[in-house]
C-alpha cells in the first residue's frame, strides 16, 4: 500500500518525497552494475603483442 501524493507529516510533504524514492530506486535497480560504476574504456591495439 502506498502513501497518497498529497500525504502529510507534521506538516512536509511526505507523499512526494516516497514517490520520488521509489522512482530512484527503480532507476538504481534497473541500472546495468557493469556500466554503472565503470565508464567503457576505447579499445586500442596492443603496440607489443605477445607480451
């Protein structure tokens, strides 16, 4: 069950504040981990291959 919107607690706007953390932490969850914390890195040729 979820707060309304318009929800209240002494006086903030919880309802708002719930909704904008389950919004992160569908964005989070969905995020792939591998690309999250590392950026890609160019593939470049190996100057000395073999080594």
């Amino acid at each position: 069950m979820l707060a309304p919107l318009d929800a209240t607690y002494q006086g903030y706007r919880v309802g708002i504040w719930l909704k904008d953390q389950r919004a992160a932490a569908r964005k989070a969850a969905s995020a792939d981990p591998r690309t999250a914390h590392c950026p890609a890195r160019p593939a470049r040729p190996s100057r000395f291959p073999g080594r």
